[in-house]
C-alpha cells in the first residue's frame, strides 16, 4: 500500500488510505454493477417538447423516467407501496384541484406513476360531446332531479372505469380523485369498490375556514375554463350557489367512518393524521403537504453573472459587465414585483406609491411596496385576535428572498439586492452540476480525449456521469430538499444559479422528464418567471435588457 504523504493527503483520501490516483480512469462512472433501470424503462429519444407548457397533465408512457427517480421495476410501481388512490373531500372553493396537481407533480417527480383525475374535466368533455347543458341541479352532492342524478352517475362511472383501466392495464401506481365526496355514503361506496381490487385508499379532506382563502379560492375558480366569457358578477352568482347547494349535505369525515384520511385545515395551517398504516409512500406524501402552501407570489429564475475567464475551475469574482448585469437584473425584478403589489392593493388601504421605475438609489430607503397584507399585519402586532408576523424567510405571501449558490460570482450577483436590505440566502443545494475531469472543456475536446464516454453522454445526458463529476440525476437528488422548502415559500423568490441547476428547479415545477432537462436553455437575456395556478403553472419569459 503506497505511503499517505500528508495530513492533508489524509484528511482527503481517508485514514489509512492509498494516495489517489489523479490519471483519470475511461468509462462510465455511474458507481453502479448491476442494471439500475429495468429494462421496460429504457429511455428512448425525447420529441420535441414546448418548455412554457406543464406537463403536470401529460399521459405517463410506460417508459416514462422521472428526473428525482431512485430505481425502475417491471411493475412500475415503487416504495413496495402497491397501487393507491387518493380520494379529495371538500365543498368547492377550498383547494381540492390545486392539491390534487401538486401531489400529482411531486410524486411524479419521486418517479410514481401518477395522474388526476378531476371531475370538472369530465363534465366539460360530456358537455361538449353530447352538446347538451348540464342540469342545473348536477352540482349538488344529490341531486334533486333524475336528469340530474343520472347525469352526475354518467361521469362518476366514467371517471371509476377510466382510474381501475390506469391500475390495471397503463401500470399505473396512484391515481388522485378530484371531487366533492361529501357524503359518508360516496365514502364508503369507494372503499369498497378500490378495497376489492387490493387498492389502498386514502381520503384527503380539503377545509377551509379562513374567509381570506376561500375569496382566493373563489376568485381563482372564476377564472376557470367554466366561466369563460361569463361577466363577472354572473360567474361569481353561479359558483356560490353551487357551494350553497353543498354546504348543507356536507358530512365531515370522522374516525367513525373507519377510514384512513388527512385532515388537511386552510392549506397547511393545520394537519391531522387518521388510522394511516400504509407505510413509507403515503407518509412521504404527508410530509410534503406539511410543507405545501398556498402561493401568491412568483418564482423568477435568472443567471448568474459573467466574471474574467468565466470558468468552473475558478471561482472568481463579477467582471464589469457581470456588475452591470446585476444592476440591470435588481432592477428589473423589484419592477415586476412592485408593479404586481400596486395591481393587487386595492384603493382604499394607505399603501405607499412609489414609482415602479426608480433608481436604486431612490429604492434605498424602501425598495418594496408595502402590500395591504403587510400593513394589516404590522397594525395587528400584539393583538392576538389577528396572525402576527412570521419569523421564517417566504413564509407569507408579501415576502421576498433571493437565493443564490455560495459560488462568489453567484452570489455577488444578487449584491444589489443584499445592499437594499433584502433577504439573501446562500443555498449549498444549488452549487452547480460538478463536471468533474470535462470542466471547462468545449464538447469538442471531450469528444477528443473521452470518445467512448461521450457516446455513451450523448445517450444519455441525465443519467451519465464522467469520472469524478455529478449527473443530472445525482443534482436532483442532491436538490430534493429544496424543493421542498420551495413548496414553503408563499411569497416571491428569485433563484440565481447556474444553467445546471435552473434546469432541474424548472424541470419540477413544469413536470419534465429526465430526457427534457439536459436540453432546457437559460440564457443572460432573459428572465423567467413561473407563477402557480390551480390546474397548472404557467411561465412568462422577459428579455433583460443591458444598457
């Protein structure tokens, strides 16, 4: 065994350890023996996908790889968790679709096949096949008409056949049912239906008693596909009778029920756990609504800076027109952010109007507007009849934090706004994709020195790794536990980092696979911002101009 030459060859290697062998080794470096992916999810050639569009709602192929994905089976299924159906209960208004999309975001991400399955989507696609209206009284959990009663067992049959042929014949491992399901009686019909199949069934209950949530609520449910071109007033009628026609039938679930649910109370403020035995995937699932909120705010997604030689090996410092590029983009983004308050604030609360293009200079004293949400709060301090401040970054929905890798041009990037006061966080998740022996080399050079291992990249770009470098998939993995603190954050965050990095962020919140991400571009001329609706996010790209 070669001799340790240092302490700190030591420190590096491992007591007791050989020196480290510096000439890299060729192939793939993957740490692995034995074939990771089965071999039904082989990776096939990604087509053509539109980056501004969710693929929260996409059809999971069969062959389907997700990027936070630990391991394949023949099944499909994982966590030897078997199938399971998530079951939403709720009166309308209280945030049953919005919960629906983010589980079925997030354990796709995990790699479980999942899908939603939404009521309304199925009374509207009935609607337009049979060009008929919906009766009046469908909308309530009973009907008072046999139209009615008729019409609102069509759908549900449908949606029963379409979530037991997801089980059986698409591989499917867990299928979220949005509807009311208010009543004890559709409770228990359902546990036995799916209990028979040897399907696992959990209900969340969505409540909602906060009377600011539920005009959110309302206000987000005006601008569905429901009421396109309705006036406002006429929308606004229509949907609170159809939760006037419900909040009389309604039947809160209770352990008399004997079912296994989550109480889930104003989206997060509260959570209670019944008779939940069904281990490892469905607690995972329980902790990620623990830290799901309701979003009012904004993510924006921007470069770092450029510094001399711009390379990874040295961290340096922003050159100059790194430092302007910093300026621009401060900038730029409290005029998104501020512009976005004035919009919201309405005109009878004392809220500050300071102009949306000032100077940093004349931002110095205040950069942010105050939002009525804000002067509420701040008036209510020490009254315990009213939600006092919070302590944590992003926890309210007038917040704003930037983060940023600890790199030094990552990081001096967002100078500006650390200068104006505002909360700038390093975060060690988003240190960018290690490259390993190829840092800093073109593809060309790589091509040259490691041929056979730049065909096996090309073959894979996401999960390969070069010697000593970080994968695609080892990145996410890495970053799982930002995104979830990400799902925390009610109000604006801006994410400075590295291509690297903002291709996974992104790849998460618009429901990408892994054979989409490597391929996803961010460049210096553009500023992405991602904002959160119920049934998908959608994404807005603005051109950061340089002087």
């Amino acid at each position: 065994m070669s001799a340790i030459l240092s302490d700190d060859d030591e420190l590096f290697n491992g007591l007791g350890s050989e020196e480290v062998i510096t000439k890299p080794v060729p192939g793939n470096h993957m740490a692995r023996t034995r074939k990771r992916w089965s071999s039904g999810s082989a990776d096939k050639r990604p087509k053509i996908v539109n980056k501004l569009i969710d693929g929260v709602h996409t059809d999971v192929a069969t062959d389907y790889i997700s990027p936070g994905q630990l391991y394949s089976t023949e099944s499909g299924r994982l966590f030897h968790a078997g199938k399971i159906l998530i079951v939403l209960v709720g009166l309308p208004a209280t945030s049953k679709t919005l919960l629906s999309v983010a589980i079925t975001r997030y354990t796709r991400w995990l790699g479980v096949r999942t899908r939603s399955f939404h009521v309304s989507e199925y009374r509207r696609e009935k609607a337009r096949t049979e060009k008929g209206g919906v009766p009046n009284d469908y909308y309530s959990a009973k009907p008072g008409s046999q139209e009615g009663g008729n019409y609102r067992r069509e759908i549900l049959r449908k949606m029963t056949k379409d979530m037991t042929e997801f089980f059986d014949e698409k591989r499917g491992q867990l299928a979220v049912y949005d509807a009311l399901n208010i009543l004890k009686e559709d409770r228990s019909s359902i546990e036995k239906v799916f209990g028979k199949m040897n399907i696992k069934v959990l209900f969340i209950e969505s409540v909602v008693t906060d009377p600011l949530l539920q005009k959110r609520n309302v206000d987000l449910a005006l601008k569905s596909a429901d009421y396109k071109g309705w006036a406002l007033q006429d929308a606004e009628q229509d949907y609170m009778s159809r939760l006037k026609a419900n909040k009389h039938l309604y039947e809160e679930m209770s352990p008399e029920e004997n079912l296994s649910y989550v109480k889930y109370i104003n989206f997060g403020e509260k959570l209670t756990v019944n008779n939940n035995n069904y281990g490892y995937l469905i607690n995972k699932i329980v902790f990620f609504l623990m830290n799901l909120r309701d979003k009012r705010g904004r993510v924006y997604f921007a470069r770092c800076g450029t510094s001399v030689k711009d390379k990874y090996i040295d961290d340096e410092e922003l050159n100059e027109e790194g430092l302007n590029y910093s300026k621009v983009l401060t900038d730029l983004v409290l005029d998104l952010v501020n512009k976005r308050r004035l919009d919201a604030n309405d005109g009878t609360s004392a809220v500050p109007r300071t102009p949306s293009a000032a100077s940093l200079k004349e931002r110095s004293k205040s950069p942010l507007i105050a939002t009525s949400a804000s002067l509420k709060r701040t008036e209510s301090t020490g009254n315990a009849l009213y939600r006092q401040p919070a302590s944590g970054d992003g926890v309210d929905d007038d917040s704003f934090v930037v983060w940023t890798a600890p790199r030094k041009r990552t990081y001096d990037t967002a100078k500006y706004f650390a200068e104006l006061g505002i909360s700038v966080r390093q975060r060690n998740q988003l240190q960018q994709l290690h490259p390993g022996v190829v840092a800093d080399m073109s593809d060309h050079e790589v091509k040259e020195k490691f041929t056979s291992e730049y065909q096996e990249y090309l073959r894979d770009p996401y999960h390969f790794r070069f010697s000593r470098a970080e994968s695609y998939h080892d990145l996410a993995v890495r970053m799982e536990p930002l995104l979830l603190e990400m799902e925390r954050m009610c109000g604006d965050i801006l994410i400075i980092g590295h291509e690297s990095t903002l291709r996974v962020l992104y790849g998460y919140l618009m429901a990408f696979s892994c054979s989409e991400i490597p391929r996803l571009t961010f460049t210096r001329d553009e500023l992405i911002e991602i904002s959160f609706g119920p049934f998908e996010n959608k994404v807005n790209r603005i051109p950061i101009v340089m002087d």
